[in-house]
C-alpha cells in the first residue's frame, strides 16, 4: 500500500523528470539549428526540403516503435486536433527554418524559443488561469524590450545584412514563435489521450504530409553527398522522433508554461554554437536583450507553483 506521505515528493520527482524532459528536447533542437545553418548555407538546400525529411525520417522511426500501439479509437474523436497541431508543428520548424536561410540560426531561434512562453502566459492570462499583476506586467515589458534589442542587430560584428532579408527573417521567426505557442496549448492534450509515443507519431506523420505540399511549387530531393545524408538522418531521428517524443512526455507532465520555458534550453544551445563553429556574434546590446529576455522567461517560470486564487 502507497503511502500518501509520499505522494508530494514523488510528484516533485516526476515534475523534475518531466522538466529534464523537456530541456533535453531544448537541447537536440538547439544542435538542429546548428545543422540547418550549415545545410542551407554550405549545401544550398532548401528549407522546404530539410523540413520534409526531417519529419519522413522521423515518422519511420517512430511508426517503427508505437506504429502498433496507436488505438484507433482514441484517435478518431481527437482526429481534428491531432491535424491542427501537426499542421502547427510543421509551419513552426518551416518558419524558423526560413528565417534561419535569411539572418542565421542566433536570433531566429532566440526569438522563436523565447517568445512562446509570453504568449503562452497572455493566453492563459485571457483564460482566467493566470493573474495580471505588477509582477506579471514586468517581466512581459522585460521580455518585449529583450526581444526589440536582439533583433535591432546594434553593432553587430556579422556580415552586412540586407534589410529585407531582416525584416523578412524577424517576421519568420515571430510567426514561427506564434504556432509554436499553439503546438504547445494543444500537444500536452494529446499526449494525455494518446500516449507521448502514440501522439508524436500521429503528429509527425501529419506534419509530413503537410511539408509534402511544398513539393507542388518546389522538388523535393534526397541529396547525394554523404555529409548531408548523414546530417538528414540527425534530424530526423535525434531532433524529430527522439526530441518530440521527450517533449511529448514532458507536455502531458508539465502545464505549457512550464513545457516553455524548460525549452529555453534551445535557444541557449543554438547561439552557443552558432558562436563556435559558424562565426555568427551578438553585440552587447543583444546580448543584454537576450539576458532580460531569458531573466523574464525565468520570472515567469517561477510563478507557475504559485496558484491563482
């Protein structure tokens, strides 16, 4: 017989665990955005074409170990919502993806990694599941003056930028941080229902068969040298399958909130290694943006023990 003294701190465990989760998922990503950068500008692929694999070599993987234990009647009545958040999970990775083809991997990743949790918190602030107050107000003003000095690019020691190219790849990165925000209102759902390896599969094969419709305008192609071949199986099992499937787990664990800001992790891990192996900088005033960014994340993470009363 469990005892129910017990039953707190096993909770916390399973809340750590679930928390872990989610910032191993951060993690792989962020490793994902090094090789996109690399895919896009040494091997001249195309975004549409690494997002589609990326997700067809994922799907195989996962069809391989849950494929049999997806119960059709669970899936029928969440049918809908399962199409919705496969359809967002894609449009969010294209969307990075292209702002990463026009500014680099850094800011579009900060931004997109960094922002959901905000809108996450404004959503549940509508919901009556969050309390608006001066704390609350803050570390939003703190998030939002974070995210104009990153993306301002002061004195930044990249090569010049076109304007355009900017803009384009800011507005890519903010709509990839919009469905983002959305996949995860709706992924901790499905994972309850389906189970975290059932849900990854359906959602990755939905978010295949929507990267698939590019086909209509551009060609999809396996490439023919090694390098990329091999960079195309990473992403495909480690940052597609490996790292949906710990997201998934975390999400039916955690509140959306939480499943965000754990993956921060990401963002950190991108820019990091943009720095090292691809010569991309921040200027201090980015850095600094991207500091009251992730402190104001930090501010929201610590509210999500407190209930609203």
């Amino acid at each position: 017989m469990m005892n129910p003294s017990n039953e707190p701190r096993d909770q916390s465990i399973l809340q750590a665990l679930a928390m872990a989760a989610a910032c191993f998922a951060g993690f792989l990503w962020g490793t994902g955005a090094l090789i996109v950068n690399v895919l896009i500008a040494r091997h001249g692929i195309s975004p549409e074409n690494i997002s589609f694999w990326r997700f067809s070599v994922g799907s195989v993987v996962l069809l391989a170990v849950f494929g049999r234990k997806i119960l059709l009647s669970k899936l029928r009545p969440l049918l809908f919502t399962v199409v919705v958040a496969g359809t967002s999970m894609a449009g969010y990775v294209l969307f990075w993806f292209f702002g990463i083809e026009r500014i680099g991997a850094a800011i579009p990743t900060l931004i997109a990694l960094c922002l959901p949790p905000v809108l996450v918190t404004i959503v549940a602030i509508v919901r009556g599941q969050e309390r608006l107050d001066v704390y609350l107000i803050t570390v939003l003003a703190a998030a939002v003056t974070g995210t104009i000095l990153i993306v301002s690019l002061h004195d930044t020691g990249t090569r010049a930028m076109d304007q355009h190219k900017l803009i384009v790849g800011v507005l890519c990165a903010l709509a990839s941080a919009t469905l983002y925000a959305g996949f995860t209102l709706i992924s901790g759902r499905l994972s309850k229902a389906l189970g975290a390896g059932q849900a990854t599969t359906c959602l990755t094969m939905v978010a295949t068969l929507v990267m698939s419709l590019s086909s209509l305008y551009r060609p999809l192609h396996w490439p023919t040298e090694i390098p990329p071949q091999a960079w195309y199986l990473y992403l495909g099992i480690v940052t597609a399958a490996l790292a949906l499937l710990a997201f998934s787990w975390g999400a039916a664990r955690l509140n959306p909130t939480a499943l965000t800001v754990a993956t921060l992790v990401e963002p950190l891990t991108a820019v990091v290694l943009a720095a090292l192996f691809l010569g991309e900088r921040l200027s201090g005033w980015q850095w600094f943006g991207a500091s009251l960014l992730l402190l104001s994340i930090w501010g929201l993470g610590r509210r999500i023990a407190v209930p609203v009363h």
